[in-house]
C-alpha cells in the first residue's frame, strides 16, 4: 500500500469538482449541489496555516495554536462559487489546485473573532483584509513557541538532533554544553 500525501488529497479534490460539474451538467441538474458539496468538503480538507495569527489568540492562549480557532479567511462558500467557474470558463486543472491550496488556508484566532468574521466572509465586495480590518482582529506573523538551547553564551533555536549534527557531538556531550534553555514565543 502506498502512502498518500496532503498534496494527493487536494489533487483529488479537484478531480471531484471537475466529476461533480460534468455530472451536473450531462444530466441537466442545476449545480447548486456540485456547489453544496465542494463547499462542506473544501472545510474538511486539511487546513494550510498562513503564518498569520491574531494578536488577541496570542494573548488569550499564551501562544498555544493549538487552543486556538482555525479561521477559514477565503470564504468557503465564495470559493466553490469561484471553483465552479473556473471550471466553467475551461481554467486549467493546476490553477483550480492552486486556488483550493488558497482556499485552505486559516489564520488563528480566537472563537469569538471567528464568529465576528462570519458576517463579512460572504460580501464579495471586501477582501479578507478588509473583513479583518472591519471586524478588529489585528494580525501578526506567528512562528509559534520555540525552544532554544543556550551554548557557550548563543542561543540556538534549533531541535537537541540539529545541534548534535552541527557540534557532531553525542546526545550527553551535547548536554554538557548547554547551560540554560528555555522556550519563547516568537512574533515575527
């Protein structure tokens, strides 16, 4: 058995889209239902983290992305509207997965930001950083918390197997050398 990547499934769910649109119309259906089922599956695809995290997530979490809400900011509805007629108007299959890459990216943020962007997502006249600026959520660059080791007065932002590769040391030399470590969050 081999092993599929994220790449696949999202190859595979542009496949869909393209069955989902020719099965609509061979059978002279209205493509309200391709629309309903590219929306609820683009929500379930895995989602891409932008690198962008609210300030307010930050604060509320103390920096743990995993407290925090995903914030689908394309919003999904728009993007199965814009898959189908992309489809509609022959784009290529490539331009369709680099949209549905787009489509799938969050930003953190907190559950009531997430809720106060829901009524800005479906107006096609505001961007997502227009809707962002509407609603308040202020955004940063967000590496997350990182641990550091600290080596003869540097602090290395790297993993104990990096910094055994570049001192080519074993794990109990490496743990000699480090005289403080520590974790930061790191805003970029």
């Amino acid at each position: 058995m081999t092993e599929t990547t994220r790449r696949d499934d999202y190859e595979g769910f542009v496949r869909v889209c393209f069955v989902l649109h020719e099965m609509c119309t061979a059978r002279g259906m209205d493509l309200d239902w391709a629309y309903g089922m590219i929306r609820h599956t683009l929500h379930d695809l895995k989602p891409i983290y932008s690198g962008y995290t609210s300030l307010q997530a930050i604060k509320e979490f103390k920096g743990l992305t995993t407290l925090m809400t995903r914030e689908h900011y394309n919003g999904r509805a728009n993007c199965a509207k814009k898959i189908l007629n992309m489809i509609e108007t022959n784009e290529s299959s490539s331009d369709i997965f680099d949209f549905v890459m787009e489509s799938c990216k969050v930003h953190y943020t907190t559950h009531a930001e997430n809720m106060e962007l829901v009524k800005y997502q479906n107006n096609d006249d505001l961007t997502w950083e227009q809707a962002y600026a509407e609603a308040g959520v202020k955004l940063v660059r967000y590496d997350g918390i990182k641990n550091w080791y600290e080596i003869e007065g540097i602090r290395y932002y790297k993993s104990k197997k990096e910094l055994m590769d570049i001192f080519d040391v074993s794990t109990y030399k490496l743990d000699k050398l480090i005289s403080n470590q520590g974790k930061e969050l790191m805003i970029m």
